[in-house]
C-alpha cells in the first residue's frame, strides 16, 4: 500500500512541474472539386504528357492530415448532386465533414457548383475561433486573399496542392507553406486488385 501510495506521489509530482505538450487545434479547409481534379486529371503542355492523373484514396488521406498535420476536423466543401449521395456517405464515413453548395446546370448541361464562398465563409467566420491552424487543400488562385489573411493572422499551417503543373502562379509567394500531392502518390493512391479497387470512394 505504502509503495501504491509513493508511485501516485511521484506521478502526481511529475505532473506538476513537466507541463503536458499542447498541439494546436488544426482544422483543413478542403476545395473538393480542385483537389479531385487536380490529383485524378493528367495534363499535356504541347502535346508532352507533363503529369499523369492517379485516383486518390481518401481513407488514407483522411488518416494523412492527421498523422502529418494533426487535423482535427477535415471540411470538405462539394456541390451536392443527389445522385451522387452514396458518395457523400461514404465520405462521411472515412472521416470528413461535408458542407454542400448547391449546384446548377449550364448551356453545356455540366454541372456547376463553385464552393469558394463557402470555404472562406467557413474558414474566416463560423469555424475561426474554433482552430488555431488551418490547412488549405487547394491550388486555386481565387484563395490569394485568404492565405493572405490566415498567415497575417498566424493561422495558416500548410497548403495542399494537387499537384505542381495546375497550381495558380498567385501562390508563388507562399512558398514555405505549401505541400504537393503528386509526391506523396506512393502513400495516398487508391490500389487496385485484379482491376478493382480495393477501397472504392464512388
């Protein structure tokens, strides 16, 4: 009893002067569409494939923001199509919040959907004062503005771009915060077993 006793001492001693590490809060703010395309399009400049598109897993990549980052909470902003709601099920599943933007048809029956209001909206004023580091998973020059903020404000982590052919020139500027998707295809690509995929998204 008397050695039970010494141990809680100790341990209680230690505790009082080791102060326990305290992580930031980390949120990602996810551009969907940017990252979707960005990762999965290959992209030919005069004629020479210079990136070929790969069909990202998002367990995986769910589980890389927060081994990498220490991302708490993954935003991921998308149009909602409802055909499409097995996909935003499945998502949900493997660990990311959706925030939908309604979509309409164009001339070219495409549907459009741009979220970028919606993600800055989010990332600027309902979820500010709930994070102390953003992640920003885009290569969409429309968030100049916001990366510009975020970092004034010391709240800006990391931005994570698809890939290193398709990121707007205005992210120049940016450099030390910025991660590539296309060097970490290795950890991240949905694999595939006698042609199926083991882990589908759709």
């Amino acid at each position: 009893m008397k050695a039970f006793c010494l141990v809680c001492l100790l341990a209680r001693t230690y505790n009082e002067y080791v102060p326990i590490k305290k992580y930031p809060t980390v949120y990602a703010f996810i551009d969907s569409q940017n990252l979707n395309l960005g990762v999965s399009k290959s992209i030919k400049k005069r004629g020479k494939l210079v990136y070929k598109g790969w069909e990202l897993d998002y367990k995986k990549f769910r589980v890389y923001l927060s081994d990498k980052f220490r991302v708490q909470k993954a935003i991921l902003f998308i149009g909602y199509i409802p055909k499409y709601r097995k996909l935003y099920y499945n998502l949900r599943e493997k660990g990311f919040e959706l925030v939908y933007k309604p979509v309409v048809l164009n001339s070219s029956k495409k549907y459009k959907g741009n979220i970028d209001a919606e993600l800055v909206l989010h990332s600027c004023r309902i979820e500010y004062d709930r994070y102390d580091k953003a992640v920003v998973v885009s290569g969409d020059g429309d968030f100049f503005c916001l990366h510009k903020f975020l970092s004034e404000q010391n709240k800006l982590e990391k931005i994570i771009i698809p890939n290193t052919k398709s990121e707007s020139s205005l992210l120049r500027e940016f450099r030390q915060y910025k991660v590539y998707l296309e060097y970490e295809k290795r950890k991240l690509e949905l694999k595939k077993v006698g042609g199926v995929h083991t882990l589908s998204h759709r």
